[in-house]
C-alpha cells in the first residue's frame, strides 16, 4: 500500500486539500480522505484528476497527420478524406501499424489519458478477398502494453462497403466474414488478453464489441451481434450518424434513419455507445439517452473533417450520458476535446454554458465525459477517485504560467478554457507512474 498526497485532489465535485489517496499492491485504489498517514509520495505543487479516458480512438489514422490539408481540386471533405485513409490502409505493413499505434497511445498518455478505447476493425495483413489472418488485432494490444496505457479493445465487425454493397480495395483488410467468425476471434482475443493481464499482474487490456455502422453491416448481423455482446456482459459501439450521406443510404434501402433503425433493431440503448450522433435528430437522441445509451462526441476530429455539430440536449446533463473520443488523431488533447465539446454549442446556439449541469456548472459536465462517462462506455473501473476503482491518475502542475491566478474554485475552468495539455506534469496508470510531457 502506498499513500500519495497531492496539493490539491478532484474528489468528484470540487478540488480539496489534504486529500490523501491510498493505492493497493493490485494497481486500485484503497482509500481516499484524511488518512492520517504520513505520505509515501507527497505530490507538492500537482493537482490530482482522475486519467481522462479516450473512448474512441483509431490508432494508426495518426499516419495522416498533417496530410490532407491542401486542397488543389476544390473543397473536400468526410469522402475525399476517406479515400486519404484508405490510401495509408492500403500502404501499412504490420511494423508502421504497430509503430503508429504505440506512438499514438504515447502521445495519449502524455496529454493525461490513462485508457483508451480503441475501435479496432483494421484487421488484417493483406487486401486479399479472403484475408483471414487477424495479425493487426493483436498487434494493438502490444502496443497499448508497451506505452503502458490502459485499452478496450473494441473489436469491430465490418461486412459490406456501403448500404447493400461488398467491400472493396483496402476495405477487404477490414473484413469481417460473419457473426459466427467474429466470435470466434472474439475468443482468441479474450485468450490473449487474459495472458497479458497475468503478465502485468493486473486487468489492463479487455473487450468490447463493436459493429463499425449501418454502412457496415446490416441490421439482422447488428442484432446478431450486439444480443451475444449482452450475453456476454460487454459494452457495444457504433459509429451513427456522422454524415448527412450514411443517413440518406440507410434511409434510402431500409425507410428509417439509422438512429431510429438502431433503437427499433434493439430494443433498447443498454450499454450501447453511439459515436457523432452528429446529424441525429433531437428528439432521436433523447429516446437513445432515456433508453440507456451514451453518445460519444469527437469535437477535434468532427471539427477537422468538417462533419458538422451536433445538436447536445439541453435537458439531459447526466453525469455518464456523453463521453469523448479522439477518433482520427489529427490531435490528442482531451482538454482542447472538452473545451470544443463546449465552444461548437456556443457557436452553433449563439449562447454560453450550452452544457450545463443542474447549478449551471460547465467544466463538471465536461470533466465528467471525458472521465466518468469514458469508463462508463468502456466499463471500467475508472474515471473518479475513489477507493475500488483504478489507480487511474493525471497530475496536473499547478506552477504552469498557463493556470497563474488559480484558485481551488477556478481551477478545473482555467484547465479546461485556458490551457493545453501541456499542464499535464504525469499519468499513472494502475499505481504506476509514467512522464508526462
Ligand atoms: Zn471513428
């Protein structure tokens, strides 16, 4: 057991002093408050936060980073920056994947995220119409373990190119041949998985499903799938509704919006993650939320691809109903994710404090995504502080010119609005410490 004591600590609705956090041989947390003992690590000047959780991530998009950015045959856009991905898929041999995953979940780790959900549906070597051998998936894992960052692997099923469509090119390196076959991998992965967790002596990677979206698959495989995910106890990811063009397909070949084809295929939003929801309709999106689900937003990425914002509910600030995710990569800043979660609302309703909690409190809503609502998605013990969850921490400098006129009062607001993730002085990651930047 070792005791850490920082100046200040997040304890889930404001920082306080003389918080004292005691973090157990199994890499969780055994108690917070006023302990009484005399520190093993007194952290002077740092902040204590629960690790941000990324709940969205494709690793190796970092590849683009900085590409694209030109635009010689007029504007692009989602499409014309696809066909630049499937270009990089097309190219990545096992060693530059594995190279951009563990540079990618470095760099995470570096900007204060501790876990990171990674939806995985790259699966495979070759472009092949076949290609069966799923050597990219393990290929994650070892990188996650190798940047120390703790990883969901949600494992992606993909099926067809487009509504109706077989896949084509570089997407054949996604293949998923059939629900019976993902389950199957599904297995060796948990084999693995369980194997690397032994190796660390703690449960620093686990599975979620996933279907890649209604482009992807079709309803009856989406059932398929999410109803054995339930069985099993796994949380379950879908991208929705991020482009007007994956509404017009889906309602075009089956009369519905996706939004609205998801809930009536399911029944239900249990455990469920909808990534965008950027063109979902309001009212779409309330029944999702009253139904279970969490929507994760990617402000960094939407905002990069030009897909638009989307319309957040006013009425429902639980704590755990959003998360974030870093999606494509093109940057990793779950502070700058929080704050453009909060500025596209005020941009788009010409208003402040879009999303606000019940005392108007902005920066809590914020935090709570990018924390609690992450693990939540996830399911992981994570996002507070708080004894039985994971030692999951970001140590924030508290000397940083960037947060100079601090007060515990102002702190989280002045993180979030006012500085980068260069305020992150360190992460730990299951009681284990790593650099920050
Ligand atoms: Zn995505």
């Amino acid at each position: 057991m070792r005791v850490l004591e920082a100046d200040l600590t997040w304890t889930g609705n404001r920082f306080e002093s003389g918080v004292q956090v005691a973090v157990g041989e199994d890499g969780r947390i055994a108690a917070v408050g006023a302990l009484g003992r005399t520190p093993d690590a007194r952290l002077a000047g740092r902040a204590l936060l629960p690790g941000f959780v990324t709940a969205h991530s494709h690793a190796f998009q970092r590849g683009l980073r900085g590409r694209g950015e030109t635009f010689p045959r007029g504007s692009g856009s989602f499409w014309t920056w696809r066909e630049a991905m499937y270009d990089l898929v097309s190219r990545l041999d096992a060693a530059t994947f594995r190279a951009l995953c563990v540079q990618t979940f470095r760099e995470m780790r570096a900007a204060g995220v501790t876990a990171v959900g990674e939806f995985h549906y790259f699966h495979h070597r070759e472009e092949s119409p076949d290609a069966a051998d799923y050597e990219f998936d393990e290929l994650v894992l070892a990188a996650a373990a190798e940047a120390g960052l703790r990883i969901v692997l949600i494992q992606s099923y993909y099926h067809t190119g487009a509504v109706g469509q077989p896949l084509e090119g570089a997407q054949r390196r996604f293949r998923s041949p059939s629900p019976k076959v993902y389950w199957e991998q599904m297995e060796r992965l948990a084999g693995l998985i369980d194997d690397s967790n032994r190796q660390h002596g703690q449960g620093r990677q686990s599975l979620a499903a996933s279907v890649h979206s209604l482009r992807a698959a079709g309803p009856d495989d989406l059932a398929a799938i999410y109803d054995e995910a339930r069985r099993r106890d796994l949380p379950f990811h879908i991208h929705v509704e991020e482009q007007q063009r994956e509404i017009e397909d889906v309602l075009a070949y089956y009369g519905q919006r996706p939004m609205a084809l998801l809930l009536e295929t399911l029944g239900t939003a249990t455990d469920l993650t909808a990534i965008h929801c950027t063109h979902t309709d309001g009212e779409e999106m309330e029944r999702f939320l009253a139904a279970g689900g969490t929507v994760c937003f990617c402000p960094l990425t939407e905002g990069n691809l030009g897909d638009g914002i989307p319309a957040a509910p006013r009425s429902h600030p639980t704590s755990g109903a959003f998360c974030l995710g870093s999606d494509s990569n093109a940057r990793i800043s779950p502070i700058e994710e929080m704050r453009w979660l909060e500025y596209g609302q005020r941009l788009a309703t010409e208003s402040r404090g879009a999303l606000r909690n019940e005392e108007g409190n902005v920066a809590k809503l914020l935090l709570d995504a990018a924390t609690l609502g992450g693990a939540k998605s996830l399911g992981i013990d994570a996002g507070r502080i708080a004894p039985g969850l994971w030692a999951d921490f970001a140590a924030l400098d508290l000397g940083s010119p960037m947060l100079a006129g601090w007060t515990p009062e102002t702190l989280l607001e002045a993180v979030i609005f006012g500085a980068t993730e260069g305020v992150v002085a360190a992460t730990c990651v299951g009681g284990e410490w790593g650099e920050g930047r």
